[in-house]
C-alpha cells in the first residue's frame, strides 16, 4: 500500500511523495517550534549514544553525534 505526501516549501511550491506505508508502526510527527523554543540545540540520546540536533542561522536542521 502507498500513502500520498505533500511537501511544501516557503515558496508555496509542493511536491508529491509516494512512500510504502508500513501498518506495524506508529509514526510521530513533531514540530521543530515544539522541539527548539528558546535554544538553537537539542540533545537526544538514542542505545547509550549523544545525539545533538541543531538549528542553524540559516533555519535549517543538523544532526551531529
């Protein structure tokens, strides 16, 4: 089975994605605004490991262990 997406940018273009949706798990969908608010990093710890997920000053997303 295959789920519709539609990606959209500032520019108010969009895209469509077909993407193979998978029934046995749940997807979590979080918003950056939520994730960030007064910080520019985020730790996350995933088996025993740092993650770090920063915001940059051009407004876009890195992961870096």
């Amino acid at each position: 089975m295959r789920q519709t997406i539609t990606l959209k940018n500032k520019t108010a273009s969009s895209r469509t994605l077909q993407t193979p949706v998978n029934r046995n798990r749940v997807t979590l969908g979080l918003n950056s605004k939520s994730l960030f608010k007064d910080t520019q990093t985020v730790l996350l710890k995933h088996n025993n490991e740092n993650y770090y997920l920063r915001l940059t000053k051009n407004n876009k997303v890195i992961l870096t262990k």
